[in-house]
C-alpha cells in the first residue's frame, strides 16, 4: 500500500464531505470505482433521489494524487479492493454519510472479473511456462469473435527503462460505447544482452488461434524459459 493511495482516498472523502454539506439532505453514498482515475461519488437523499457529489475526472487540481495511486497500483493483485478499504475508511472518518461501492459494468467490468480470474489463475508462478499452462484454462471471453489478442515483447527505453516486458493483451469493444478495452499480463525481467534484440508485437485476430501455440513459437518466450519474473502485472486499460 502506497502513500498515493492513501492520500487520493483522503481527497476523495475531502471533496465529498464539502459536497455533502453543500447538498443538505444526504442520507447515503453511492461510490463507483471505475478504472484509470476516473471515480464517481453519488449522494442519495431521503426520497431516494440522486446527484453527482464529485467526480475526479472534473477535478483538475486533484487528479494527479488519483493518476499517481492508479499509476503505481493498478496491475497490483489488491489495487481496488485495497482503494476501497482506503476511500471506505476515509469517508468514515470525514463523518461522511454510509457509502456502497459499485463495481465497473459493461464490458469493463467483465474484464476486471477475467482480471481477478487470471491472478488467482498465476498465484506465486513466476516462470513463464508455468504462468502459461495456468492461465489458458481461464483465457477464454463469452464473444471471442468481437476482440484479438495481442503478443507484445521488447524493452521500451521511454516506459520503465532497464526492463523486458513480455505481454499477452486481450482488446475487445465496450457493447454500449465506441471504447476499446484492454486485459494484460505482463511479465518484466531485468534487460540485458541477451534479449536486447529481441523486439515482438503480433496480433492475433483470428479466435480460432491457439493462444498457447502462439506464445510458445515466439523468441520471447523461448528466452524466459527457466527465468523468473522480477514483476508480473494483470491490468485492465481502456484505449
């Protein structure tokens, strides 16, 4: 748990216990926690109507502690439920009214399901083969025919330099908008001399490709064999 999430939940109760005050009559909170650092915070009143209370997104001089807690959390195992541990508690000690969180839905929060499945899935496997074997059980999507996988391997000098990320990402179209959302496994290893070369991005748009086939004929693979993973990270992005 890092101090950003710490004090982007403490914003968080700040602006809504401002805007509790300015709305007389709230009696309970709906607090909806989407990816990124986009959150909502409604307050509903005795007749059970409801109004926006604060949204970070239209905050712009707080967004950056929501973009820092994201940035450093989100392909963590805990992130969300340990942001609304944080937000939760931090809206009981502002003396804020009782607040319920929602989860994402559409298609973001289907990903955000298949998320926690695939980290369950990968437990303490760090070795890539293994990692592999225990994820493609669980690799599958209700409407494979609407999204492609992409493998991606490399070391990227402008994104966490020093390391050699290989990734398999999940894209699919959001059923309700014209957003793309993605599901991604990273696994990140020391760079070095002996994958320097090694630079791989290949979509997969055909379903009825084998995924395990895929990953196993690539260099990326090939070279992780027997090699831990300093840092394996599940995340789901929006493009």
């Amino acid at each position: 748990m890092n101090d950003d999430m710490k004090r982007a939940a403490q914003v968080l109760a700040e602006k809504v216990f401002e805007a509790c005050e300015e709305n007389d009559g709230i009696v309970s909170l709906r607090v909806r926690l989407g990816l990124f650092y986009d959150h909502e915070v409604m307050g509903i009143d005795q007749h059970g109507e409801s109004v926006t209370l604060y949204r970070t997104l239209d905050d712009d001089q707080s967004v950056m502690f929501f973009d820092h807690a994201w940035s450093a959390q989100c392909g963590e195992r805990t992130y969300y439920d340990e942001f609304e541990t944080l937000a939760a508690q931090a809206l009981r000690d502002k003396g804020c009214p009782p607040a319920e969180f929602i989860h994402p839905e559409g298609q973001a929060g289907k990903l955000l399901q298949k998320r926690n499945e695939l980290w369950d899935a990968i437990g303490d496997r760090r070795e890539i083969s293994g990692i592999l074997e225990a994820i493609l059980p669980v690799w599958s999507f209700p409407d494979a025919g609407s999204g492609m996988a992409l493998l991606e391997a490399g070391s990227y000098d402008s994104f966490n330099a020093g390391e050699f990320t290989v990734s398999w990402t999940w894209q699919e179209e959001d059923e309700n908008s014209d957003e793309y959302y993605q599901l991604r496994i990273e696994l990140c290893y020391a760079a070095d001399e002996t994958n320097r070369d090694i630079s791989e991005c290949d979509w997969l748009d055909d379903p009825s490709v084998d995924l395990g086939n895929a990953v196993r004929s690539t260099a990326a693979y090939q070279w992780a064999l027997g090699r831990k993973a300093d840092r394996i990270s599940v995340m789901v992005e929006g493009t």
